[in-house]
C-alpha cells in the first residue's frame, strides 16, 4: 500500500493546506496522507500560533491519516537543513512520495534550479548579484517566492532516495495580508493578532478563537535580558551563531523595547530577518553548537496523531520494523531532552493549566483521533 507525505507546519491548518491534501492524494493515487510537521516552534524563528497537539489534530479531521513529528533541531533551521531533516524523517517512515506546494507550478523548472550546485539558502544573494543560472522562470524574474525556494530544496533532499515529487500550485501568495476564504497561514496569523475576521479563511476557526495564542514578542521579556546579561563569548557558543552576530544581537536588545523594533533593527544586507529569529530561538532554547554536534543521527517516527485509516499504516510500518515512537520515552535520549525543553520555553508564557496540560502531552503517546 502507497503513501504520500506532506512536510507542513500548518501554522495554522487552512483551506489552502486542505485543497493541497486532495490534489496530492488524487496526483499521487496514494492509499494513505502522512504529514510531517514542525511541533512548537517553526521554520521562521517562531513559535506556532498554537500547540502542535491542536494542529495535528486539525490535520487528522482534514485528510491526514498519520501526523509524524518533525524534530525541533530540523524545524527551525534554514530552509535546505529544515527539507534536508523532514526528507530524512520520510525516509525512516518509507514514505512513497510526497507532494509540496509552489508559487510557480513548474516542477520541470524548479528541479533544473535543484540540479545546479548552488546552495539554496543563498540563492537570493546570488541572484541579487546577477549571477546566470538555468532558465527558469524565478531565474528570469531575478526573484523567487518561499514555497518554490523550499520546493528546490526539498528536490534536491530527495535525490537518491527513490521518493517520488508531486507539486500543487499556490492558490494564495505567501505574504498576502488579506484574509479571505484562500487567505494563507500568514494572513491568518495577522487577522488573529490584530483581532480580525477570519472569514471561514480555516477550519480551526472556533479552536483559534477559544485558545490562549502564541507569538513572538510574549518571550522578549527573556530573551532580551538573556541577550542583554550574557558574553559575547557565552553567545558564541550558541547554535546557528556566526559572523559576530551575538554583538548586533546584544548591542539592540539593551537598545529596543518592542520585539518587532528589536527584530527591524536587526536585519540588514548581512542577516536577514529570517536567520535573526532563528538564532534568537537558539538563545531562548539555550541550543549550544556542541549539543547539536552530539545529535545521533535520526531514525526514528515520532507519531503526534493518528485517525482510523492511520491505524493501517502505522501497522503495516511496524511490520517492516519501522522504528515508531509512539510513546515519547521511545524516542532516542538526546533527541528527546531538546524537544522537552523546547516545550518547557514555549509553555513558559502561558497560565500553569494550559502549561501543565501541554507538558503532560509531550511525555504521553501519540494521540488516536475519532
């Protein structure tokens, strides 16, 4: 029986991710939709709007059969190392293929670009810069839109693994405020903050609106005074820190009040916004590059949700001695100390209930869903 994975962070789950779900079981003709999702924190240096249980659950009533997590050490780097692990996740769960989505709709295109030995997560610069690569048309436009930067690093993650690449093309732009019934993760996550219609924009609508929501600035009380009291040489060591970056860091967390001036402040021609909340998440989480050398490599399938029709192929994986975590102690020691820590980080801002009740699901099993 043939499955097909989605790599998602459904930040949160929306009609757009919902019409992606069909189109990649029609294309892919597969028997079972797994997805792999970032858990609590995501690939833009955030924290998701809401809990990963939430989301996965979501997922499950919307056409996923199995949600898998994705690791926090993949989910919140850049974009070839953030496709690199979720590739590496699909393979140890001998997924068939899996289907993403693009702005441009041309796989032919994309995989030219995913051909060359360019490095994706410079590839603005070195376009900026006029360099000539494969005709193409982000190539041609001297442009290209994040779901087709991830879509070449996905392809270039799959290459040798035998998985076959689906693409469904974006039905909404990525950066679109306007909230309206394709409105993107983005727009959503604006109307939410700035108390918005949705406008049956998704269909966690009533679990948005019933649920404590988490953004950014609630934790810049800590890390601007972490940023602020620590050394250069102590920030140093930190994962994802180069190029002097703890001194840009530092010099503007005693300077700004507001996280969103702290983040503007930041970003320059060196370091984009991007990898600014990405090296500010490895402060909060406290991620040194020496913890990170030490990480085993991945082999495990850390099941967050699972419906009926998952139960088939969650039986048929171990089967094939799949190694499945189903609970959360199964999951190898390194890997499982920094995602329990990265929960402690994300449930530290909110009311001990709901504090109490999310770290309770992250030590429990994987969740069957009716």
């Amino acid at each position: 029986m043939s499955s097909c994975g989605i790599i998602s962070e459904y930040n949160p789950l929306h009609n757009g991710h919902i019409y992606q779900i069909a189109k990649a079981k029609e294309q892919s003709g597969a028997d079972f939709m797994i997805a792999v999702m970032s858990g609590n924190f995501v690939q833009r240096g955030e924290p998701a709007v809401i809990d990963k249980w939430k989301r996965a659950e979501a997922a499950i009533r919307n056409g996923i059969d199995v949600v898998i997590e994705l690791p926090y050490f993949f989910a919140s780097q850049s974009a070839s190392h953030f496709a690199a692990g979720a590739i590496q996740v699909f393979q140890a769960a001998g997924i068939d293929s899996i289907c993403f989505g693009s702005e441009c709709g041309n796989l032919e295109n994309l995989q030219e670009i995913a051909d060359t030995p360019i490095n994706p997560d410079h590839l603005h610069a070195s376009m900026n810069a006029g360099m000539s690569y494969p005709k193409a048309y982000s190539l041609l436009t001297s442009s290209m839109y994040p779901n087709d930067l991830l879509a070449v690093c996905y392809l270039r993650a799959l290459k040798g693994t035998g998985i076959q690449p689906y693409l469904v093309q974006r039905t909404s732009g990525y950066l679109d405020e306007e909230v309206k019934e394709n409105a993107s993760a983005f727009a959503i996550r604006h109307a939410l903050k700035n108390h918005l219609s949705l406008a049956g924009s998704t269909p966690m609508e009533e679990i948005l609106k019933s649920s404590t929501l988490q953004f950014s600035e609630l934790y810049y009380p800590y890390l601007r005074t972490f940023l602020s009291v620590s050394s250069p040489e102590h920030l140093r060591q930190l994962f994802l820190f180069s190029e002097g970056i703890e001194y840009l860091l530092q010099k503007n967390a005693l300077k700004y009040e507001k996280y969103d001036d702290f983040i503007n402040a930041c970003t320059n021609y060196r370091y984009t916004a991007s990898r600014v909340r990405r090296c500010c998440l490895q402060a909060l989480n406290q991620v040194t590059k020496k913890e990170a050398e030490a990480l085993p490599p991945y082999d495990t399938v850390r099941v967050l949700a699972f419906g009926e029709h998952g139960r088939k192929w969650l039986a048929e994986q171990r089967k094939k001695e799949t190694k499945i975590a189903s609970r959360f102690a199964d999951v190898p020691d390194a890997w499982r100390q920094l995602e329990y820590r990265t929960s402690l980080m994300y449930t530290s801002v909110l009311k001990e209930e709901e504090r109490k009740r999310i770290l309770s699901l992250e030590i429990g099993g994987a969740h069957y869903v009716k």
